[in-house]
C-alpha cells in the first residue's frame, strides 16, 4: 500500500476537463512524472475512472480516482467499486469532493473500503466545521477548502492567514495524524507556500495546472515551492 | 460509429461483480466474442468504468459503459463523461439503468451527448408507462424491464405473453424504429427465445451471464436461441 | 376531486419566498381568492407543505402542494405523503418542478398516488422532449417551461411564436387531453395571453405575482387577460 | 426558544405511518401531551410537515419538524424552509434521519439555519463514527442509532452495554455538552431504561408508539421508566 509522504504532497485533480481526458491524461500525467522525477516531491494524479488503467500503465507516480461509491461488489451498475480502481492501478481516491458530495454515513463507509482495498483515501471537506466532522472518520488525507478562498478567489498567499490556520487547528484537534491538503485557490507557487507555512503539509490543485498554458514548468514551480517552505 | 444490429443484440452487464471486475472482466469478454465469433450474433459487455479501456484493446466486440452522465467537460469532479468512456474504446452506454436512475431532464441530456458523441444510448424503463415515456426522447435502443419479471422472478419463457407484449405495443406507439431489449427475468435460452418472439430484438442479460458457472456455455445457449427465434 | 378546469388556468407557485410564508401566505391566497371571485377565473395557489393547512382553510380557491413523494405510507421520515397533503386540504401537487426533480420512475409513481388520493398532478417539464415524454405519462396537467423563455428572461409575448407551439405540439401528439400550462416568462398580462393564444390552458407563474410588489393588481391583470385571449 | 431538557426527553417520530398523519396525527398529540401533564416528562412530537401547524395548535408539546432543508427563501420548489416549519408552530427538528440523509455540507448548513430560527436541531446518526462527526457539528441534540440494534432488532436492554456505552463514549470526547438520544430499538418501558442507565438523555422512538396497540398506555410506561432510571 502507498504510504502517506512525509515530504509535501501535491495532488492533481482532473476533473473532466478535456486538456486531462484520455490520451491527454497521459500525456500530463508524464509531465507530472517528470517533475516528480527531477524535484523528488510527491506528485499524485487523479484521472477519470476510464483513464486510470492506461495513466497507472504509463506513468510511476500513484493514480488516484476522483470518487469511489461505498457500495461492495453486486449489483450496483454505474457505480465506482474500490476493487475496480484498484485493479486498474489506483493507489488512493478522493472522496467527497465538492463536485461529488456524499452523505455522511456514504464518506464513511467509503473510507473504510478504501482501507480494506489498501487505497489512500482523501476527504474533501467545504468548512472548517465539516473538515472537522471528516477527521473523525480518520481518513489518511483531508483536503480542505476554506470557503473565502473558492468564493471569492482569494489566492491562500494573499488570504488572511487564520482563515487556514483556524481550519487546521480545528481538524489537528480531533485528529492529531491526519495529513492536510489545501485544496482550493491554488494556481502558482506562491500558493504553495502559503499553504504550506500555514499548517497544511500539501495542496490538492485542478485548473492551476490542467488549464496552464504550460503545466510542466507551472507544476515544477509548485515542486520547487515546497522545497523552499 | 457502430450500427444498430439488423439481428438479434445481447447485451451482458457486468454491474461491479466481483467476477467481472479487472483482469476477470477480460477473460468474460473474451469468452463473449467467442460466441460472438463462433455464431455471428450481436454480443456487447458493459463492464466498469475503470475496466473499459482494457477490455475493448483485448476484444473486438462492441463494450458500452454502464452509465454516462448528463455534464458537458468541466468542473465535474467523480462523473463519468461521454468523451472519456468514447476515447477508452466504449461504443455505446447504458443510461437509466434501475441501479443508477437519473432525473427526466438528465436522461433527455446524457441521450443527446451520447449521440453527439457517437456512442449508441441504452436507455432502461422499469414499467410500460415509463417505457413508453423514454420513448419519446428517441434513445436508439430501450431495455424494459417489466416488473412482473423482476419482482417475482418469472423468467420470460414463462410470463404471461401480455407482459412483454403489452409494454412492446406502447413503446412502438411513440417509436417505431427503437431497439427494444428485455431486461429482465433472462437465464436461458428458452427464456431469450420468448423474449424474442414477443417482440423484442434481443436480451440485457446480467447475472445470468456473469455469475453462471460456465459463461461461456450459457452465452452461447443465449446465442443459438436467437437463431431458432 | 377538483376538476380541471374549462377555462384558462393560473396557478401561482409560492417557492419558499419569504413573501408567501407563514401568515403572508395566507394574505397572498386572500388576495388571490379576491381575484377569483371578482374574475370568476381558475387560481389556485402552491404554498409551502407547512402552510398548506391553514392555507386551504383560510380560503375557498384550490391548494396545490409543490411536491409529493412517490411512498406509500410508512417509514419515509422527512418525506411528503399524498394523503398528507390532501388531508390538509391540497386539490392538486406540483410534481418534478425544475427545483425538485424526479427520477422518471418517481414521477410515474408521484402521478399514480396522486391519482389514487384524488389529487390533481401538474407535472412540470423543463424542454419540448421531456413535456413530451411525461405527457405519456397520462398526468393531469403538464406545465411546461420552455428552455429559451428561461435561459434567457425572454417574456412569452416576446418569444418566436414557434418556440411555445412547437412544444405544445409535440405534447398534443401524444396525448389530446392533457392540460398545458406555460410556466417560465410570466410576469405581466400580456405574456398571459400570448401563452393562451399559442395554445396552453393557463400559466403557471411564481415571482412574477409574489414578488410583485401589488400581487392583487398584477394578479387581476394577469385574471383580465384569460378573458381577452 | 425551547431549551433542551434537563430531564430525560422523549421524542415521537410520526414518520409517514397513516396511523399518525392529519386529524390522527393530533389525537396521538394529545395522547403524548396527556403523558406529558401527568409525568411531568419532556415528550416531543414530530409529524408530517403539512401537520405541524394544526398540532402546535392544539397540544402544548413541542413539535419537532422530520426535516429541514439547509436552503435560504427563495427558489426552493418543494424544499421544506426553516423559516416556514418555525412560523408554523415548530419549536425544532430532525436533520438527517436515516431515511433522509444529508451530504454533510447541508448538515452542516442546516444546523445553522435550525439555529438562526430558534429551531433545536436534532441530527441522526447511524454509527459511532458518524456520530462522532456530526458531533463537531455542534447540534443540540444527537440521535444515535447503534447499528446492532437496528440491524439484528435486538433492543436497547438486550444488547451488550458497551455497544451503547462506546458510542457515547465517541461523541463525549468530542462534544461534553449535546443532548444524546438513543434513537434504535425502544419498544418499552425497559429499553428507555436501560438507554439512560447506558448514558444517553432520552430515545427518538417511531413504530413503537405510533403503531402501538394503545399509544398512551405504551408511552405512559416510557415515561415512568424515566423516573427510574
């Protein structure tokens, strides 16, 4: 099983985007390799379900999925099973991601199946209090997005720092192991940083570099940050 | 884009069984395009998501995903987009299947980005009514699953005629060149040839297949009945 | 049972707008009933489930509910019940408004235990392909919203003709007795009658009569305007 | 606005059942107002949204709403508005209940608005996690539903104590202060005792009451055994 980084992590959510679907997936995800390669830095991928399989072929960096459902095998047509994306090659999954949300006993469940299925699960949680209420379900990895940095496009470098601060000091209370990854308002490496030295130990980025005009060199900036922070 | 079949289609869904998921939904599909092979008949696997792509490299039969939702690309983290399973290799898709239900304006949206997307929609009805309802937002094909079939368990070859006949009839009435599948009640060939003569041009078969303890010998029974029919 | 009504309909849907809550409810029915009874027209007033009760008893104009469930009684906690609403005193139900859609399933269900609890079913359809698909569906009513009149605040008076006939067209083909409302571009009279000439029963309106700032004035223009088309 | 109580509550979900739905819904009321007066218990009620209003008239209990959504006013067709269930007579409510899950952003969401409107929020929960987690919501009260004692149907004061105890034991570590309920497997005097003697404050109890031969001699024996205990 894929261990947790001690190093900063930096995670790249697909999305649906087109620039990330199919073949484009896998051209990107050997830019991130790349740049896992030459910085030494944790560089993870979250591809569309369809494209794990050939990304997971492709590549030597860990593929995450963007959603498992916490259903067991059986009848359950159309929905995301942990073993399916295991098998393809997945080493973690998001879960409830904003664009994905799930009731909680659903994020709980789902947890516990990424576990079973030895994948790294990473919750995504919209508030302070609710990125709370998901480190007591212990997930390896919380992904918070603090609402002032996606409703109003707040940069974290140029956000006031106890807007994260309060959401990490909130989540270390209930859980004192869990990795924190900012996950919102992330698109240069001045972000990083600030995410960085406000507590989190990683940032989770989708537009940042799937729509950069050229996603290696922005990406290797973000690598570069997390060596400086 | 593929054709609609002139002769008779059978459809397996691979649902997330465990015995169709990863490298054992590649030795299925290669036993489906055995028969396929062996007998000419139309003979299509709807594995997961994640299992698309590998699947339609190993086999040269028709693979459509198990759902698709309605979402143009974007911001659509954890949804299934019709781009990505139509680039993994799927040539068509299930929609609406009773596991996975979508709202009246979603199916009428993941039809329409089907057919923009060259992939042949599957859309499923759980009664006459509802049958006749998705006929009218012109899938190319339907899979009615009268519910006679499904709560009780009858198989087809044993249903009253009118069951089947009866949601057939409404359905041309709104639609006279869909493709009208029997979704229900399919176990053996006995059952593929009722479901045949009763109006039907072919078979959405599940566990009939997948959890048989000799698919192949099943599918091809399946595949001879449509030949005496 | 209500029946439907001969002469033109309008059925003013009360959202959860602060304006038509609680105690203003009431005063909005009041001043809808006015209308009723000055005009001798159809209104009939769509409040929240809480106040449907005190509603139906306060005035002698139909009450609709904005929604039901498609349960049968029994442990559906936090659902609405048909018989619920009906025994509050709802004539009718508005069932897969565009904020509160169904899967296709429900909405034959939703229409079936409306049906059963003598309760009028206007079903709401956000395209000409969807009205047309729930109009096999055999509800009642059929309140449809045309895409352009919503996408864009183009009133009905001001819209190609085309745009509202093509969809009272395509619904006319399935069935001929359903009743048609024009629900999304309403706000003044002359929209009222542009609905009616270009072949619906009545309107279905919501901010344009509760958020006006005279609703018994604009409701009477709105009444006047049934007599002129 | 209603403060918890001091003294054990008990707390009657109406759910769906007919047995409790429009003029039954009031004369089961009155039976818990008449347990109420005689016992000097906390009992609340939670009925059907379109009941509310005509029980908070006639009992003077609190009433519980089954739902709420997390939604301001506005277009919320068929939502159920905080403002709405208040203005009606509800001195509180349910929030997720097993059968009326919430993704935990609208939790989180409707615990806000339950307070803003002076409502005391009940949320359910289905296991030690999760009610954990909802924990850091901050509600006022939580209704914890062990997962033995729905699952298998065995009751409160047949269960292992430390299946009871363990959940308690969860949420107390992260909330010292929310009201706990044990909301699973009460059908007698002896289960509410022993739910208090395991820790919690009160039960969240449907079938039990409401589909009891003689609701008040049943609920009658709850509340004494809440002097026992």
């Amino acid at each position: 099983m894929l261990k947790k980084s001690e190093s900063p992590m930096i995670i790249v959510n697909y999305k649906t985007y087109l620039e990330a679907t199919g073949r484009r997936a896998i051209e990107l995800s050997k830019k991130a390799e790349k740049v896992k390669n030459e910085m030494d830095v944790f560089v993870g991928v979250a591809p569309q379900f369809a494209d794990i399989a050939a990304v997971a072929k492709e590549v030597h960096i860990p593929v995450f999925a963007q959603h498992i459902d916490p259903n067991k095998a059986g009848s359950y047509t159309g929905h995301v099973l942990a073993e399916s994306v295991k098998e393809a090659g997945a080493k973690g999954t998001l879960i409830n991601h904003s664009e994905r949300q799930l009731k909680i006993s659903e994020i709980n469940e789902a947890i516990r199946v990424a576990r079973q299925n030895g994948l790294l699960s990473v919750v995504c949680a919209n508030e302070p209090s609710t990125s709370a209420a998901v480190a007591t379900l212990k997930p390896d990895i919380i992904a918070i997005e603090p609402p002032e940095l996606i409703g109003t496009g707040i940069p974290v470098s140029k956000a006031k720092p106890e807007i994260v601060t309060g959401t990490v000091k909130l989540v270390r209370e209930i859980n004192s192991t869990v990795t924190i990854l900012c996950g919102a308002g992330i698109t240069n490496g001045e972000d990083v940083s600030a995410a960085l030295k406000l507590g989190t130990q990683g940032v989770l980025v989708a537009s940042g570099i799937v729509k950069a005009k050229d996603p290696y060199t922005v990406l290797r900036e973000f690598a570069e940050a997390t060596k400086r922070a």
